[in-house]
C-alpha cells in the first residue's frame, strides 16, 4: 500500500453530547497507511546519506590528486611583466610536476638565457 497523507481531525460534541464534526475514524488500515509513510521516510534519508558519502568521498579523491599534482618544491622570487594570472607575488613558492604527475594551469614557456660574463666563453653551455 502506496503512504497517503491523510488530516486527521477530532471529533466534536457540543454540551448536551451531540456530534458536530465526525473525527476520522481510527483502523488498521489508517495505522498501515502511517507506517508506510515512516519507512518511506527512512529509505529517503538513507538514500541522501548514501549521495553525501559519495559526494564527499568524490571530493577527498579529488583534494588527493590535487596534492599529487602541486607539490611545494622550493621558494624563489618570481618577478614578470606577464599579466595572464600564472606567475603572482602572492604565491612564494614554485610548483614543478613531477613524472607522472601534470602540474595543474601551467603555462607553455621558454627560458632564454643569456651569458653575461665567463671566464672561458668556450666552456658556455656545455
């Protein structure tokens, strides 16, 4: 049997005993109907733990993998004219990845470097 909410009302006499509202009757079948509607309850608030555990279980894998992917490496000093968010002051530190791991939002670039001085100019770059 499918619970259907049903208002209950009480019955009401006046003072010399006679009836002005008929209460709803009290049966097995009404006491049933309240039973079904307390596990249908039950099974809904079962199947809302059920999703938080496993939303909550989706974000602790993904807080992991995000650990895996940036991991604290060193400190430097970034200084750059870059304006795209990907180098901030705000940040002292440098992420690198490591094999098997890709870093999270880095960019694609190339480092030039030019020698100033050296003592044997012939010994640059080997």
């Amino acid at each position: 049997m499918a619970y259907e909410r049903r208002t209950w009302q009480d019955q009401i006499k006046d003072s010399s005993g006679n009836i002005i509202q008929q209460g709803t009757p009290f049966s097995a079948g009404q006491m049933n109907n309240i039973y079904d509607g307390l596990d249908l309850s039950h099974l809904n608030i079962g199947l809302l733990a059920l999703s938080a555990m496993q939303l909550a279980n989706i974000n602790k894998q993904e807080l992991q993998k995000y650990k895996n992917q940036r991991l604290l490496q060193g400190q430097a000093t970034i200084t750059n004219s870059d304006t795209s968010g990907y180098f901030r002051s705000s940040d002292p530190f440098v992420s690198i990845a490591l094999s098997g791991y890709q870093q999270i939002n880095y960019p694609n670039y190339t480092v030039l470097v030019e020698v100033l001085s050296a003592d044997d100019p012939g010994r640059v770059g080997i």
